[in-house]
C-alpha cells in the first residue's frame, strides 16, 4: 500500500467542474465549423404573394417575406424573374442584392452569388435555394418547390 494521500474530495471536483467547462469551451469553438460543412437548412414554407408585377423592374432585385420564409426576387435586364430564398447556403445569413456590383451578397462572411444563384466567391458550399415563380393576371406568386 502507497502511504500518499489520495485526492481530496475538493480536488476531484475541482478537476471535474476544469474538464466540464473545457468540453463546454471546446464544442462552442468547434460548432461554427462543423456547421459550415452543411449548407443552411430551410422547411418547405408555402406559396405567397411577393408583390404586383409592375413593382420589379428589370435588373434590380427585391427582398420580400412570404410568410416566415425570406424571398429575393431578381428580375433580369429582359424581365425574367428569378426567386431563390435569400438565406446564404454557408450559415443562413440573409443575402441582399448589390446594385453597383449586380450581384446578390452576403454580408456575413463574404459570400457572393450570380442572379441566377450561382456560387461566384467565398464560403457558400452551394448555389441559393431556387423557388418557383409565377405570374397571375399581375400578382407575382412565390412557390417553395
């Protein structure tokens, strides 16, 4: 037998509570990696109205809700609307339209897309969510596929 004390109650549960807030430390710094391996998930949310047709002008876009689910719909210089979910495909950040580079952005981490949701720079794993589009009378209705 060892004649050296074993730990005491007060250092077992001070190593305990160390290694407990190390695990907790160490998954807070690695879930924003292991999330950005996955693109942004996003539930099907329905049909809607996005606006009357005379209100998207060709080669702007506009950000608009239909129900809980954020829309960007582009509008090409010939008048083709295109409507994708304006959540980034890196972590879910919105996206937005950037007139001066014609191109969709996201603020976040610097993800760029085409307006035809094409990943053109930075961290997006894949192209923006596209939705169906269409036109009745000049409703323009929003379809989550």
């Amino acid at each position: 037998m060892s004649d050296e004390p074993g730990p005491n109650r007060r250092e077992a549960l001070l190593d305990a509570a160390i290694a407990t807030t190390a695990a907790c430390v160490g998954a807070m710094a690695a879930w924003p990696a292991v999330r950005s391996l996955s693109p942004a998930q996003s539930a099907r949310e329905g049909r809607g109205v996005v606006g009357a047709r005379r209100e998207f002008a060709p080669g702007t876009a506009v950000t608009r809700a239909v129900g809980a689910l954020p829309v960007l719909v582009t509008v090409s210089a010939d008048g083709v609307l295109r409507a994708f979910d304006a959540r980034c495909t890196h972590l879910g950040c919105a996206v937005g339209f950037d007139p001066a580079a014609r191109e969709i952005a996201c603020a976040c981490h610097g993800g760029r897309f085409a307006l035809d949701g094409r990943v053109l720079a930075g961290p997006p794993p894949a192209p923006l969510r596209a939705l169906r589009v269409d036109v009745v009378g000049d409703d323009v209705l929003v379809e989550d596929l």
